[in-house]
C-alpha cells in the first residue's frame, strides 16, 4: 500500500482533469473498476459538472529570469482551478493571488477555487517574504475546457439486497493522509474481499468529493435505500488514534459495529457526533438521504498540523498504520455482514444445552466459560428484536463471541434468523 | 422600573381589594390592561372568590396607650385577610394571634390567612419579646365583605395563532422582590413589545396568585391550547443568577428557549425541574392543561433569607438587575418568536452554496466561519423534525447564528418553513 | 427462622428425591402448600424430568478398612446425581471423579452432574493430598429410578387478577445462605401475609431451580401474563448489603418497587443489571415469557467465598439478617400491591385543599411540610399515566408519602383509580 502511495503521490489531482483520471485508472489496474465519465454541463442535483481543469506547469520568475516558484517541485503551488495566465504583475497585485501559513512559515499550503474564476498561488511564508522585488513574472499553463469527471466504482455481489458503500475521495492533489491513505487501504481492501462470499455486497466509489458523491445519489435514489452501512474512508495512514465520526442517525449499523470492533480490538476509539461539515458523510446524510454513513479516520481532518499544507507528504504515513487500518476495516465489514437479529424456534425457556452437547457436564462452578455465558445471551435475545450488535453491546461480550454462538445454536436449530 | 417598584412598594396588596386594585390600575395607566372585576362569590373551577378584604389601620397599643405595633409602619404587620377585632388580650391570647422569626429577630414575616376567618399579627421577634406587659388592645380596622376580584390583561396580537403567557402575581403587599420586580419588569416588557411586530401573540396577565390563573384558565380553556410558551415571572429584581424551574413536559419550548438564551448571553443558569410547589406554573402545569409554562427568576422562592419578610424592600431590588432580567426576558420572548422548522425545498445533497453567494469562493483553509457552519447544519437538519431551538442545541451553535443561517436559507428559496 | 434453617440444613436435596421432597413437606407442615409430584419422563418444554435420584450412603475407605471420606459426615461429599458404584480404584482413576477447591483447601466444593450418568466426590483439597494411598475402595449406595420431582405451591388470594410470584428454589444440599435462606423467610412471609388481604394474589413456587421454574411455566402460559411482579428469592441470610437483579425488562415494576423500598429504607442497594445467568430469573425472562421478576439477594451469588462450598452453612446465616430481609421483602410486596395509577376527579388546576381540610390555613411560611408537598405531587401526577410508584420516584418523597396522600385524595374524591 505504501508503495501505491508513493506513486500517486505525484499526481496533480483536482475534481476534474487527467490526474483524477490518471489516479482511478492507476486504481483500476489494480481492481475491476467500473470508470464513469460525466460530461461537463451534466446536471448533478442542484449542480452541474464544471469544466475539465488541465495544468501543465506554472511559475513564478524574477524579472531577470530566475524561478523563484515552480509547479514542477510542487503540485499544491497552484491553486485548483486557476485560469491561466501570463502577465507581469507588481508585488502588490501579486500579492492578492498569494496564499501563505504565516503560522506555519516553511509549509506550502493546500487552497482551491473551483469556482472562483480567477487563479492563484500557495507559497510557503518563508518564500513569499523573500520575495521583495518590485514586479514578478506568473505564468500558468492551464485549460479549463468542456471535458468530463472521472469516477471509480466496484460492486463485490452478496447474497441479500443490501449493501455496503465506501466511499473514498481522489481529489486532493499531492497529500498523502488525507487521502492516498483512503484510496490505497480502499484497494487494498477491495483486493481482500473479492474473493470472499459475502451476505451483503460491498460498493467502492471513487472520485472527487462532493460531486462524486453527489452523482452517485442522484442516479441510484432508489438504489441508495439498499445501503445498510457506510463509510467515507480518509486519514488512515498518520501515527494517530482512531476516530469515527457518527452518522447523522447515531445509532445505525455503521455506528455501532464501529464502536464494538475497535472495542473488541482494544483500540482506542474517539466517536465524534455527526456534523454537517467535514468530508462525503455530508452529502450521505444530507435530510432527503440521511443514509447510515460515517466517516473513519485516524487523526481527523484540521486536527494535526500537517493537515492541508505540503507536510502530508509520504513521511507523515506509516505502512504499519496503512496495515492496521486495513485490518480494523476489514473486521468491521465482516461485522456489518455477519449481524443479523434471531428468534428462537421455541422462544419459552432455557433450552436443554446438555443433551445438544453446548453444557459443561457437571456443573457448580462459580467461574463460567465465556461461550456458555455467550450461548445463554444469544438465546435470550433472540427474540426478533435484538441483532448480535445489539447482544454484544448489552452482554459486554465480544461480537465474535455472540457470533460463535449464534452460530452454534443455528447449528442446533434453537435459533432461526429472522428475515430481513 | 426601579422607581415604580418603590412607588408600588407602599400599598397594601392581597388576593382582593383596594390595593391589588390600585396596583393593577397603576400598571394600566402605562401599558393599556384589560381589567376584570371578578365578583365574590364567582365559582372558579374547584374555587369560589372570596370576599374582598380592605383595611385601614391597625394598631397593638399598651393600656396606657403607646402604640407597639402600627399597621401604618409596614403592611407586613397584619395577616392578610384578618378580620376586624378591637379588644384587650392577654398576652397569652394575643400570642395565639402572633407570627414572629424567631431566627431572624429584627424581621417582620410575611403571612396570610385567606380562607382562616381569624386574625393575626407578624412581629419582629425582637419586638414581641420586648412586649411584656400582661394585657395589650388590639384594633385592626377592617372590613370582609362582597366585592370582586382585580385582574389585568393584555394581549399584544400576533400573525399566528399561538401566543405566549406572561403571568405575574400582584397579590404580594410590601415585599420588592416578591413580586414587585416581576410586575415592573412585565410592564416595561409590554411597552418594549408594543412597538415590534411579531409572529406569536403575547398575553400578559397581573393579578392574584393561584385565582387568578384559575381565573383565566376557567375562562380560556380552549385558548390555553394556544399557549405555545409561558413563563411566570417573579425575585427578577434581586443580584442573585437566574433560576428556571422548567415547565411540567421539562422540554416544552419554553423550556429550551430559556436554557438556549441564557447560555446564548453566557449567563450562569441553574435548572430546576417542576414541582408542583411554588407559583402559579402550579396552574398552568396541573394535569387538565399541562400548559408548556415554567417560572423564570434569579434567586428562587425560600433560597434567599429576606423572602417572605420585611427585608424583601427595595434595597434587595438592583436597578442594574431589573434591566438585565428585561433584556433576558426580550431575548426569550423573541427567540420563541423566532423558532420554526423548516425543511428544504430540496433535500437531496447539499446545494451549491458558491452560486447564490453564501460560500466562500476559495476554500481549503483548516478554519471555517461560524456562519458558513450555521448553513450547512441548517440545510442538514431541515427536515421537518428540527426547530431552530433543535439546531442551535444540536450544533452547539448560538441561536442568533442558526437563525440569521435560516434567513438567507429562506431567502435563496432553499428552504421553506413548515406549517405551524 | 434460624431454627427452621438448621433443622433443613442436614437433609440431601437434589433436583428430584426424598431430600426435596421432605423439604417442601416440611414447609408444607407451616404453610397450606399444594404440593405437585411430576413424574419421571414427563416432558417440560425442551426438557424431560429425569430420574429420581435417591443417595442413602457413600464412603472412600483405604483397603484396610479406614473411611476417610463418609457422606455421613456432609452431603456435598457426593456429587449429585451420582449413579451407584462399589468397587476398588486406583488413585489415578479416582482422581477423575474427584472435584476440590485448591485455593480454599480446607472446604468441600458442591458440584452436581445432574445427566452426567457418572458419579463423583467432593473433598476438601487437604483431604485429597494426604490420600497418598495406591488404592481406594468407593461405594455410592444411590439409585436412578423413575419416581417424581416434587414442588410445592401456595396461592394467597387477591382481589385483583393479577398476582406476585416469588420462586424459591430448594434443590441444594447442605448450603445454608443459598438457599435454606430463601427457603425459610419466604415461608415466614407467606405465614405473615396469610392473614393480610390485598389486591394482587401472591403466589410461592418452591421446587428445583430450572426445571421447576419451567414446569410451572409450561403449566401455566396464560396464567403467567397475570405476573405483575415477582421475585427470585436466595443468598438473603448473610450480614451483606442487598443486591437486586433485575427483571430483562429493566423497568417493570418489581424492578422499581425493589428500588424505591430500600431507598425508604435508608438500606444501600447494589442494582445488577439482568443477565441470563444466574437463578430462575434466567427461565421467567427467557423471551418467550419476559416476565417482570428479578432476584433479590444479600451478597450475589459467586461473590463470597463460602458459595457453593461447605462453608455455606448456618455459621454464615444471622438471624437477623434473615428478620431483616423478610421485613424489607413484606414492604416490597406492599408497595406493588398498594401501586396504582389515579386521574383527577376533575383534572383542571388546583383544587382547593383548605375547604377539604388538606391545607394548613395560614400560609406564607418558607417551611412546607411533606404530606402538604406529597398532596400536590399526587394531584398533579393523578394524570392516568403516572403510578404511586412514578410519583414518588419524581417527587423524591416516600411511596409512604406519596401513597398517604393518595388515600386523602381518594377519601376526598379529588382523585380516582384507573382501572389495571
């Protein structure tokens, strides 16, 4: 994953234009992605598909021709979207299109424009202050044209009607946490389950934000009924501990397999309520949707110095958190597939374990093996109100405690799932 | 307002007569009351108006004649209602008859006898262990007899049909804080009001405790349905924080829009839930109505050492404290004007905030502006389930902020407000 | 009580045999019990009755002839339903079917191995490791045979149809606190309550645990939605601090009335929420029933070190925690079958208390008195949705209270009862 990274890394990528493109095609060399591109002018909901934007280089040079700023070192010089230009400007007039972290004086920062209809330049504050010349040569050579967005979607088919949605991202140009970490793991992750049977398929999208997003709801509205958890994956690669922010529902699927998981890992987990500003989770649980997706992250956006500047650069991700991440999200997709609510076959009474061979023999004890403790629960929850989240969570068992013994007693016919 | 609560202080108020009328006459020579002469004898629900009491003067003399106690020094030295007497009593009759503070000896208690067909004296402990003499004549001038009954109303209209109920007890003789902070603030509340166009109507009802919201729940008992939010206002005038003893439903929307402005404003709040002790929320929270009216003061009823004494005059009272309960209370009555639920007129996704102005054209940076916040939980939670009130509480946000994000929502048509 | 205990401690009950069975007549020679004989092989929803098993003497001797372990002595020395044996075995084989307690080396443990078909002993570890012996000779003289488990019923009527069910399992040996305790206070109870009348029937189910729960449950399927509360009565001997699990409800009333009873009583209880392990609560709470019956206890069990070994005997039981516990439970059953819900007579505003003689007739004072304050809660909540029980959990105040005021008021027809 790491290395996936790192060759993406490069990449200009912006909501349009050939690096979005390059980046799902390189993505799609490595699973079967089904690529969409929606024209420019499409009618996205209350949007429309802008221009392609297209940069081949930029600059910013003395009037004696030296470069003091050049795309070529750095893709997040250039401001998304900027028109192009080529003009001699006064430090002054310059100095309206300069974006700087004085705070932060060494870093580059990361600003876009989609529609701003205009261009401009990130510069670390150190070099802008450098910068004492009376005129500067700028020069960007870009496009916006009528072109298309490029979108990256993959359907692993289960054996019911709903399904699992992750979403991931792709249009941030050179940072790698937030989010060459969402879409590496998202491969990856990808990879692993494609070979394994499923209840519940498992939808990827990939693609610019918002208007990715976007167009995904609004050609599947019925279809987005069927998504019975969800999750935007981004800033999975830094040191930091885990944080899920909630769907705007609180108490969905997504938000309770996420707590029992990282609790069954013994991973430390900050649960953030749902907010309406942030990543994708936006549009998924916007009123008309209010779909279960929330969103995973190690340290969250604008929470760690990095964020949004030239330092979420490949040095600030660890492929042991890639890993790590990978596994969690693994087992939380395994969790959401496997839960389901049970009723028991003849619901009066503790049934007869021993003779089913599920009861110790001779009993007295004080202590109580786990499964036993497991068996008991599931069997008295089953009640066709009660899913092993739902067991778990009341029992302080582990899920995949529940779950074996769910399973022991679906072998034994005590227990039958309830249909869905 | 100060003055007039020293203006005020003087007369001598009860349930009835003279002085409940002049005190509701005086309020009406300021803000243009309604007033109801409520004839003894009426039956109001489970009640019937008492005859009206008026008194002129009482005395307790030595024999030889030197006055020890005089109506004409405090009104707080006869017991409401007590009927006329002139006779000499032992000292050992005349204790039957005495009310004193034994742990606070230089004040005089408050007290009342509405319904007891007796008499009675209040005393500083001081004075009445300082009374050694074996006999003393009693003389209280005053009559029990057929009258009526003195409330005032006034009801500024609104454009909806709801209204909200300001209730505040005049039925107190010389005691400030209890109620004459409430009476000045609600008059000067109404003159405020008068001139502002609102959705709600607001009622403002002045008279007797208990009867008189009996009164006018007897007589309103289809338009109390209409009360969407009430308060009783009472020890508003003291340096004491605010108290708010929430309505019955303990979420009404006066209840949230209490706790929401204070919290607003940064003012310190204690919450307390209903009892069915206290004032008149006692009414308008009885089971038959359960009206959403709580009791808004600063130091509550029995919690600060002068209630119910001589000790409750104008120097509790702060002029500076009078005008800041005004404003909270300006506040309160217009957030509840204010509060509505919305849902978007299209609710699929976030809409384009950047093409009717309200985004920020270049974006990126870590912060956000509050209001551009207050936009987006807006369009998020307008979907017919969530009030302003719900909103700000939700987001953290002031409700000034939700409210002027609501506006400009309104007024790019991106939301609408529900029906009432 | 206390002598009761230690005439039952001596007697060897199992799940089925003469031990229980002299039990439950030796209760019935206090009590008017209906006493069931259940034959072997009948069928109890997922179960069957077993064998009856009868145990008239084990010993262990050396080969010369020396016992050193003689059921005589203790009968948790024999694991219960242990089949017959005689015959000589070597340590090793003996070793197999021998149960200690190594870090409680001087106790013998109870372990049953009810459809085990082996039998078993039970030694104090020390006993174990100075049996350095090649050989042993073992004689179980026990017989499985068809016969009947016995269980003892009593139904104390009531004027509602709703009833109390308190279980008492009777199936341990030689164990005092668990549960000769339970054994005898609920005898004493159903002695004290015999001569009470009262709305709800009460009835008394001793019998084995788990089967016989079951077959009163499988006998009883609609009569046990007449349950309106009940408990499982054990470990209610020992000098520790009550504990009460609750019913899987959470909220019903027992686990309410249990709650508000040792708060009136100033008694510290431990509330443990339900789990299906544990007593009979497990079969009354399995889904299909769901009934409203917790389990009452001093120390739980498994929380002190004598459970379930042969330090649980009368030593530990104090006759006046048993006293003490009977007390609290004869106010527990009080309080559910004194419960009920009123609606106000007519339920708008105040009523006047003084014309009734519920008020004091001089008012003013800061003091309130409770019963005053306890009138005004219940008139207040007499909404046809809030019991005594609700009302004194709200107000804060004693059932006592809030129930005395409630008798007021009914004397007073301010208020009514709801019909159950």
């Amino acid at each position: 994953m790491y290395d996936f990274l790192r060759e993406l890394f490069p990449i200009c990528r912006s909501i349009t234009g050939p690096g979005l493109r390059e980046t799902i095609h390189r993505i799609g060399t490595r699973i079967p992605l089904t690529i969409h591109e929606v024209p420019t002018g499409t009618a996205i909901l209350d949007w429309t598909v802008p221009n392609e934007w297209s940069i081949r280089s930029a600059t910013i040079e003395t009037l004696d021709g030296r470069v003091v700023m050049d795309f070529a070192d750095n893709n997040l010089h250039v401001v998304g979207y900027s028109k192009p230009v080529d003009a001699v400007l006064s430090r002054e007039e310059l100095a309206r299109h300069v974006h700087t972290l004085p705070d932060q004086p060494t870093l580059i920062p990361y600003r876009t424009g989609y529609f701003a209809d205009s261009f401009g330049f990130c510069l670390s504050h150190q070099t802008w202050t450098a910068m004492t010349d009376e005129q500067y040569r700028v020069r960007i050579d870009s496009t916006l044209a009528p072109g298309s967005m490029t979108l990256g979607e993959l359907l692993l088919p289960g054996s019911t009607d709903k399904e699992i949605l992750l979403s991931i991202h792709c249009c941030h140009p050179a940072l790698a946490n937030d989010n060459l970490s969402g879409i590496v793991i998202a491969t990856e992750l990808a990879k692993r389950l494609a070979g394994v049977s499923r209840r519940h398929a498992v939808r990827f999208l990939f693609g610019p934000g918002t208007l990715g997003a976007l167009t995904w709801l609004s050609w599947n509205q019925d279809a987005a009924r069927k998504v019975a958890a969800g999750l935007v994956l981004t800033c999975l690669g830094d040191a930091g501990p885990y944080h899920y922010k909630q769907s705007r529902q609180g108490t969905s699927a997504t938000d309770r397999a996420v707590a029992q998981v990282l609790a069954d890992e013994g991973e430390p987990l900050t649960v953030l309520p749902f907010a309406p500003v942030g990543y994708d989770e936006r549009q998924y649980c916007s009123p008309g949707f209010d779909l279960p997706v929330g969103c995973f992250m190690r340290t969250p956006n604008g929470r760690y110095p990095e964020y949004h500047t030239s330092a979420d650069d490949p040095s600030l991700v660890r492929p042991e958190s890639l890993e790590r991440s990978l596994d969690i999200l693994e087992k939380i997709i395994a969790v959401i597939d496997r839960d389901a609510t049970y009723e028991r076959v003849d619901g009066r009474g503790e049934p007869q374990l021993g003779r089913r061979g599920l009861y110790r023999l001779v009993s007295g004890q004080a202590g109580r093996s786990t499964s036993q403790e497991a068996l008991l629960w599931v069997l008295n929850l089953a009640d066709g109100r009660h899913s092993l989240l739902d067991m778990a969570a009341r029992s302080g068992l582990t899920f995949q405690s529940v779950a074996a013994a769910a399973d022991l007693l679906l072998d034994t016919q005590l227990i039958r799932e309830m249909s869905q």
